[in-house]
C-alpha cells in the first residue's frame, strides 16, 4: 500500500487549530453523506474546471494549426504575415518566457482575490488576446500579442490544481485532476476538427481561415468569463451551494490532507517550500514530461503533415491521437488513485511514452502507418503521466504555503523543458524528424527513471518512522 501522508499523526491538533476550526466541531465522517457530498462538488468544480482548461488549450494551441491553415493556398499564418522559421518560433518561446514568469504570481492572486473572481479575468484577458491575434499583420504584433496571451494563461493549470486541495483528499484528485488535464488531449483533437472546419472559411470577409480561427475560438472564453464570476466554486467553508451540515463534512474531511480557503501564506512556509530539496525531484520529472508535451501540441500537425497528410487533411489527423490520449489519461487516472499508485503509474506511462518515440524515431521515413500508431501511443502516455505526477506532488505539500508556491513553481519550472520542444521538430529533417523524437524518447525514459528514484527515497525514509506515524506519499 501507498502511502499518502506529508505530516505525522501527532502534527493533527496542531493543523486544526491553525485551520482555525475547533476540534470538538470535527463532525464524523459518514461514508454515505461524504460520497454524496463529493457527487454534489464533482458536479459543480468538474464540468466548469474541464470547460475552462478545455478554452485554454485551444487558444493556448491553436497556432499550431494556424501555422499550416491554408497553405495550399498561401493563406496560412506564416504565409501571409511572412514568418521566418526562427521568427515562428521566437513567437512561441515568447509565450513560455510570460507563461513561466506570471505562474506563481497568478496562483497568489488567486488565492488573495479567490478563485472564481481571479479565474473570470483570466479567462477574459486571454480570449481578449486570442481574437487580437486574429488582428496581427507582421512578427512584432504576433510577439506582442503571444507575451500577453502567455501572461494570462499562466495562472490557470496550476491554479485549478490547487482549487482540487480546497475540495478533495488526496486518494480523489489524480482522477479529478485528469478530468480537466486530459482536456489538453481533447483540446487538441476538437483544435485539429475545428481547423479543418474553419479552413472552409478562408476568403469569407476578406479575412484568411487563420484569422477566422483566432476569433472564433478566444470569443468564447470572454462569455464564459461572465458565467465563471458567479458560479465558480471558491472554498468549502463559504459555499452557498451547500448546507451548514455539508461545509462542515467538506472541512472536516479535508483537514489534515489540504490547507483549507482561509488559511494564509506565512514566508516560514514560503521558506520551506524553496529550500524542500526532495520537492526539486518532483520538479524535474515534470520537466521531463515536458519537451514531448510542448511538442506535440505545437507540432502534430506538422508530424502529420510528414506522414503523408497534407492540407486539410494534416488537420484532421491530428484529432484520433488526442482522442485516444483522453481515453487513455482517464483510465490511468482512475486506476492510480484506486490503487495508490502514482510513482508507479506516473513512471510506467512515461517509459511507455519514451519507448514509443524511441521506436518511431527508429522505423524509416516511408513506415507511415507504423510511425502513426506510435506517435497515437506516445501522445497517449505522454499526456496520461500529467494527473498522476500532480496529484503525487500535491499529496506531499501540505500546507498553504506550499500548496501555493509548489504546485506553479511545479509548472513554471517545467517551462524549461516546453521551450525545449520547441526546437527539437527540424524542417530540415522532414518526414522522419528523428531528432524531435529520440529527443522525447530520452526526456521521458529519464522522467521515469528520476520517478522511480524519488519513489525509493520516500521508501527508505518511511521505513525509518513507525507504521502509523509515515509520512510520505508514494
């Protein structure tokens, strides 16, 4: 069995009072009102969660479709605003330099102005950028717009990860978590049909299929704004949705194993959480996980395109191995959370992902089909290892301050490995890109390893405790 606690039992008085609720007021916990009351939160915090993140990664993503939009025409986003390659790319790091330097800043003010007022201007301010973007005539106004589009999609992913620690224990966040993650594989999919469709639009208003897309897919971020301000799940304690009876069972049953919506940041566990060496290793497999992550949801297209597909059609390939990485994210979800295995689950999909790149990176340029199927099971097993990964770190950060400052620095870290992605899919070495692929192999292949590695600390340092006063989660 794998163990879930970042605190000794001896610590538990102490976590009550400072949550500042009594301890005399901890209702016990009935099995059946608890799962009632979790349906009653899955309902409200999941469909919102996974339709925020879902427009997320569509405006975050779409310029990968953008890019090749038309180009049988000479009506695509490079064409018609006359990118260079390196130009195209600068644009794209542009974004990762805003994404990485806002994310811990925007998870504080989301704490300090709570979530569904913070997450609201998120929302408005990138699908602001993203129909801007539909505007740009050269590079300096794609770059502009792509810095402000990185700095308010920062605070989003690690924000609505810390929004699970408000609402649910450890052992029910890798599948919450995957719900709304795997809509990155989603976002891709419905990005790649979306293209296709709006493609037939080229011409329509003098405006090119690109600029359409641009439009059409960041205008419905600014209604969804309105809707998240007023009925976003802030904390437990404060939900009108909920009875007095269900904000104390929803507190109660967190304590101990989440900081709750009250409790502060103090810089002694801001201090911590910079100087928790064992949260690094954490660190650096999600940025292990990364280089495959940024490539494939800025290069599918331009993978499929060198697998035989052109045009339009290049676009619509590109939605069966996002389709299938959904299925797959929530299925391992699922099982690491009934099992209590995320280092285990975590490590296996990304050897599962290495060992795909590996081989497609191998099998010769003309082996479409094969180099196809592998590049459906590494973008599978790629995006499954996320929920699993996170919800592992989450487990081990214990209160506000870490919760607050480990989960962005988590992401933004991560970064690192997401600009890398982005120069790793050479032109040049079209169709193969073998590159790009055997990196992705050893980025993944050495994210498992540094897993597994992790995995034994928490091991040996546990069985130095007794049994019931473990600490650390597996």
């Amino acid at each position: 069995m794998e163990l879930v606690h970042d605190q000794n039992i001896f610590d538990v008085e102490k976590t009550l009072q400072e949550d500042l609720i009594p301890v005399d007021e901890v209702p016990p916990i009935d099995p059946k009102a608890e799962t009632r009351l979790v349906r009653r939160i899955d309902v409200r915090f999941i469909p919102a969660s996974m339709l925020i993140y879902l427009l997320n990664f569509l405006d975050r993503s779409n310029i990968g479709n953008a890019r090749l939009l038309n180009s049988n025409t000479g009506d695509s986003l490079v064409q018609a605003t006359h990118l260079t390659n390196l130009q195209y790319l600068i644009a794209l790091m542009i974004f990762i330099i805003a994404y990485t330097i806002f994310e811990v800043p925007s998870n504080y003010m989301l704490k300090k102005f709570r979530p569904s007022r913070w997450i609201a201007f998120l929302l408005m301010g990138w699908g602001t950028m993203t129909m801007t973007l539909g505007a740009v005539q050269d590079f300096s106004g794609l770059a502009a717009v792509r810095f402000f589009l990185g700095v308010f999609e920062a605070g989003m992913f690690p924000g609505l990860i810390y929004c699970t620690t408000f609402w649910y224990k450890h052992d029910e966040r890798a599948l919450r978590v995957s719900f709304f993650s795997a809509l990155a594989t989603l976002g891709d999919a419905f990005g790649g049909a979306i293209a296709f469709g709006v493609g037939h639009m080229n011409g329509i208003n003098g405006l090119e299929g690109w600029r359409w897309l641009f439009i059409l897919e960041g205008a419905p971020s600014c209604v969804c704004a309105v809707f998240v301000f007023f009925l976003f799940p802030d904390y437990p304690e404060s939900a009108p949705w909920l009875s007095d009876e269900e904000r104390r069972l929803a507190t109660g049953r967190i304590r101990g194993v989440a900081s709750l919506g009250h409790a502060k940041i103090t810089w002694t566990d801001a201090k911590e959480t910079l100087l928790d060496w064992r949260l690094y290793f954490h660190y650096l497999a999600f940025t292990a996980m990364s280089p495959p992550f940024s490539s494939l949801v800025l290069f599918t297209p331009t993978i499929v395109n060198g697998l035989g597909y052109e045009g339009l059609d290049a676009q619509l390939f590109t939605v069966p191995p996002f389709a299938i990485a959904f299925v797959v994210t929530i299925a391992v979800a699922w099982f690491t959370d009934q099992r209590g295995l995320r280092a285990k689950g975590s490590s296996a999909c990304l050897l599962s992902g290495g060992l795909a790149f590996l081989v497609q990176g191998s099998l010769p340029s003309h082996a479409f089909k094969a180099r196809y199927g592998l590049l459906c099971v590494a973008t599978s097993f790629t995006f499954a290892s996320v929920p699993p990964m996170l919800s592992w770190l989450t487990a081990n950060l214990r209160n506000t301050g870490a919760l607050t400052l480990g989960v962005p620095m988590n992401v933004a870290l991560s970064q690192i490995g997401q600009i890398i992605g982005i120069y790793i899919y050479k032109p040049s070495e079209a169709p193969g890109y073998p590159t790009g692929h055997f990196t992705n192999a050893a980025f993944l292949l050495s994210g498992a390893a540094i897993s597994l590695f992790l995995r034994y600390i928490y091991v040996q340092r546990n069985r130095l405790l007794q049994p019931s006063v473990r600490k650390w989660q597996l």
